[in-house]
C-alpha cells in the first residue's frame, strides 16, 4: 500500500486479471493482499479469475476439475485460432501442459498452479468487508452478440451466478467476471 499516492480527490478501481489465484499456495499472502485492498478502499474491484476448483485437497476431485477446465480451454483454442499462430503453439506446448502437470502430481506447497470457483471468491471478498456489485444486463447482452458475431466464438457461452458472469466453451464454464464494492462505499 505504500506505493500508492492517491490525492484527497482520487478514486481507485482495481482490475485483477487472473492473478488472486497464484497466492492460493500461500493463504497468508492472499489475505495480507486482501488487507491492503481493503486500506486502499478502491471504488470497484474487478476480477476474472478461471472458474475451477484445482485447489481441491483431494486427488480425484483435483483431476476431474482439471480434466472439465483443460478440455474446455484446448477446445476452444482448437476452434478460434489458427494453427500457425505463436501464441497457440506456445500454450499448447508450454503454459497448459505445465500447467496440468503440476495441478495433477505435485502436492503440497510444491502445487502453485490452484483454482477456486466464484463461490470461494465470494467468501473471501466477504471476510474483508466487500459485496459483489451487479454486472449490468446489457454486459451480457453486449457479451452474447459479440460472440454471436463471429462463426468461430458460437460454442462459446455466456452465463450469470448471481451477480457474475461465467464464459465457458460449449457449456463447460472457465472463467469467471466479477465486481466488488466496500461494504461502506456500497451503502452509501
């Protein structure tokens, strides 16, 4: 938190791309990082985080949810992109299989790679005083005739939990869209 100066008059918003999950090995880390959010008072957090429970303690629930993630997102890169792209060849190679990889064999603090579905964020965002704020309508809709606009996204869905967009690839969900508000702020 010492690395921010807001003036009197300044407003923070927070964006957090896939990120609260890599503190998920070290519960102390993420809530000291949930604690200096919370000093900050930022107006609006946001976060998109994969909608998955790799964090399970146990084996076949953690290769289940792996299996159900992977699966979804190889698909879905098979179907959007092409097969020369850099990026593809770099993740399909690389980043997934390391990523599978350790969420399957590696125990203990040895497995970083650990997700948790919305239902763990929201008791979290809960514990330090923050509620989770409505996505408005229109998002969704505006999501929807995006993905509707081009042949190669029509398997890839679009759906609310409570206050929460979930996108999946042909009904299986992979990521999560959420926004957070102090309890304070958000009364006011």
């Amino acid at each position: 938190e010492n690395y921010f100066e807001l003036e009197f008059d300044e407003e923070l918003a927070i964006y957090s791309d896939m990120r609260p999950w890599t503190q998920l090995v070290w519960p102390n880390h993420l809530k000291a990082l949930m604690g200096v959010i919370r000093k900050l008072k930022p107006r609006i957090v946001v976060v998109k985080e994969f909608e998955a429970n790799t964090n399970a303690p146990n084996f076949p629930e953690r290769f289940d949810a792996a299996l159900l993630l992977f699966s979804a997102m190889f698909d879905c890169i098979n179907s959007c992109m092409d097969h020369h792209v850099l990026y593809r060849k770099m993740t399909e190679e690389v980043i997934f299989p390391r990523m599978v990889q350790n969420i399957i064999v590696a125990e203990g603090m040895e497995r970083f790679q650990r997700h948790e579905k919305i239902g763990f964020w929201r008791k979290l965002f809960a514990e330090f005083g923050m509620v989770e704020t409505d996505l408005t309508r229109s998002s969704l809709c505006e999501a929807s005739l995006f993905l509707r606009s081009s042949e190669r996204l029509s398997s890839c869905t679009v759906d609310m939990d409570g206050k929460c967009l979930i996108m999946g690839w042909k009904g299986a969900p992979f990521q999560s869209l959420s926004a957070w508000k102090l309890q304070n702020e958000y009364e006011i």
